[in-house]
C-alpha cells in the first residue's frame, strides 16, 4: 500500500497530507511545486472577560508580594543596624570613681555671754516690797494679789525671765504670766500663817516674806 506523503506548513509548521491542498491548522494554501500563496490569516478571538480577570488579579497578587517582600527586607536590614547599635550601647562604660563628699564642719557659735544680774526687786501697784519692811500681808480669802519683779542693771536686763516659788505650795498658789516678769498670788490656806515668796534670775534669787492672816 503507498504511503501518503506529508508536507510541512511553512506559515505554522504544522504537518498534513500531501492531499489537502491547505493547512488545517492556519489555512495557508499550497501549490504544487512547493510554491502557494498565504490566505489571510484568521482574526484571533478575544481573550474571555473571565480569563483577563483572573490573569489581572494574579498579576495584582504578584505585585502585592513583590511589595511585601520588598519591605520584608527594608525591615530586616533595619533591625540587624538596631541590635548592631543596641549591643554597643550595652556595652557598660567604664565606671567613673565618685570622689568623696567633703564635709566642713559647721563654725561653733559663739555663745551669748550670761547677763550679770546684781540684784532683783519685787513690787506691788509700783511699790517696791522690802524684807525688812515686814514683807506683804494677805488675808485668808483675798482675791489674787498681781506682784511684779525687776532685775538690774535694768537697761540690759529688761526682757529677763523670772522663776517664782513659794516655801509651802499648800498655803499659796503663784500663777507667773507669759514673760514671767510678773505672777498672781492666791491663798489657799483657811488659817493664818507665814511663807517665803522668792523669785530668781540667772542664778540670783531675792525673797520676800507672806503672811497671811484670817479675818
């Protein structure tokens, strides 16, 4: 049986047989000697609304991840230059000695020289009470009686604090006031009696006698 001969297309390639005088495949005519003219190539059909679609969208999801690996690596290089910097900074410094704090010590104040006191006077309403004079007398039942002290040299001594105390604390009570320059006497006794009042100053003490008698 002969075998039928095939002959290549020269527009696509394609092989067919000898017998058919185009190309199944793009349609190209052939002549006999191997010489035939080109047919018009068949219009392409559009590419289907779906397909552009997917391939526009897998298109999109390719640029997407070129991005994300993109700055997958912008961020990467940045955190090997942060620990980089991170691990010199950790690097501790070499301490620096604190010098000790100097302390001066404080000047001693000078202390305020103790004033002399050369004698202290008690009075009553601006009367001076004298020992010798018999003191001063109260009755049993009396009001408080104010009485005041002195101390001199006056001029240096005018703000000079006082300490009053009776001899017994049963038959009177002394109230000193708040600058202690003056006190209120009170009798407690029901009885008569006799007491000594004395008031002091840097270390001079003066006393007065009391008496006190009953009605």
């Amino acid at each position: 049986m002969a075998r039928i001969p095939k002959v290549r297309c020269r527009g696509c390639g394609c092989e067919f047989s000898a017998l058919r005088a185009d190309c199944p495949q793009c349609g190209l005519r052939r002549t006999i000697g191997d010489t035939a003219s080109k047919a018009p190539a068949p219009a392409r059909r559009p590419m289907p609304k779906a397909q552009t679609d997917r391939a526009q969208r897998r298109s999109n999801w390719q640029l997407v991840i070129g991005l994300l690996l993109i700055a997958a690596a912008v961020l990467a290089v940045v955190l090997m230059l942060f620990s980089g910097r991170s691990g010199q900074a950790g690097i501790p410094a070499k301490a620096t000695p604190t010098p000790s704090p100097t302390y001066e010590p404080r000047p001693t104040p000078t202390p305020s020289p103790t004033p002399t006191v050369e004698n202290i006077k008690i009075f009553f309403l601006n009367n001076e009470i004298l020992p010798d004079a018999g003191g001063f007398t109260m009755y049993v039942g009396d009001p408080p009686l104010t009485i005041s002290a002195r101390a001199y040299p006056n001029d240096k001594l005018s703000d000079a604090r006082f300490s009053w105390r009776v001899s017994d604390d049963t038959k009177a009570k002394l109230t000193p006031s708040e600058d202690t320059q003056s006190c209120e006497v009170q009798v407690l006794a029901s009885a008569g009696g006799y007491i000594n009042l004395t008031v002091e100053c840097f270390g001079v003490t003066y006393s007065v006698p009391l008496y006190i008698w009953e009605r």
